[in-house]
C-alpha cells in the first residue's frame, strides 16, 4: 500500500472510532469529559488525512501520528483514572466518600442533566472500557501513521 494509502486508512480509523462514539452516544452511552478530550485528537488526524492530499506526505503523516499518539496518552490516562491507578480531574472524578450528607431526594434528583464521572469503569467489551479500546486502536493507528512517515520521506 502507497504512504497516502496508509494515511488515509490511519484516518479512516479515527473516522471511524467517531462515528462509533457518536453511535453509542445516540442510544444512550453518555460519554464523560475525558472521553470527550479523547475525540479531539481523531478529529485532528482526520484532517491530517485530508492534508495529505494538500501537502508533502511526510507533513501529513508527522502530524497524523502525533495526534493518535495524543489521543492514545489520554486514553491510557484515562484508563488509568478508571482503574484507580491514579487520580483524575477534580472536574470529573469524585472521593470516595464524596456522596456523604446527600438525601436519597438529592441522589435521585433529575434536574439538569447527569454527570458521568471520568473515574467510574464500565466494561464495555471483553472485559475492556472504551477507553481501554480507544488507547489500543489508537496505538495501531499511530504505527499505521508512522508506516505512512517513513514512506513519506522514503
């Protein structure tokens, strides 16, 4: 496969993973915020597969695997928060004992639209958060990516 090829397949990646996210959304799978900052990067190699069109390859693909690589680093900080292997925001993460003082009133209150917290795991398949997926794919993207560079500059 040419270098473009493989520029547009490492876009076609992330295009995909947001259209997924945006899928599961749409039937309910509220994202957090850290799953949020994690479109941004895709979004961003997306446009980095449409530059390789526009301007040397090379250009295109550095710029496609920083962003998947960015996009894989919150991914496994991300997975770290939710396993508990370290602490998250204060703007998405809450203490353990952070419930504490509330009323069963306050805790099923619908008023304004629910938080999802960074922090909390949910297994989505095999045993794996999408966060988890989103770190893994991302990765092979990036190799993708890195293929596209070297035969860029070759």
């Amino acid at each position: 496969m040419t270098g473009r090829g493989m520029a547009f397949l490492a876009a076609g990646g992330s295009a995909a993973l947001l259209a997924a996210a945006h899928i599961f959304e749409a039937f309910g799978w509220e994202p957090c915020a850290m799953c949020l900052w994690q479109r941004w990067p895709h979004w961003a190699a997306i446009g980095a597969g449409g530059l390789a069109l526009l301007i040397p390859l090379s250009i295109a693909a550095l710029l496609g695997a920083i962003a998947s690589a960015t996009t894989a680093g919150i991914a496994v900080y991300h997975t770290g928060v939710e396993r508990k292997w370290w602490d998250g925001p204060a703007s998405c993460t809450t203490p353990g004992d952070a419930l504490t003082g509330l009323s069963g009133a306050d805790l099923l209150s619908v008023d304004g639209p629910a938080l999802v917290l960074c922090d909390q795991f949910t297994p989505f398949l095999l045993g794996l958060s999408m966060a988890n997926w989103n770190a893994l794919i991302s990765l092979g993207l990036f190799a993708i990516w890195s293929v596209a560079l070297g035969k860029g500059r070759g």
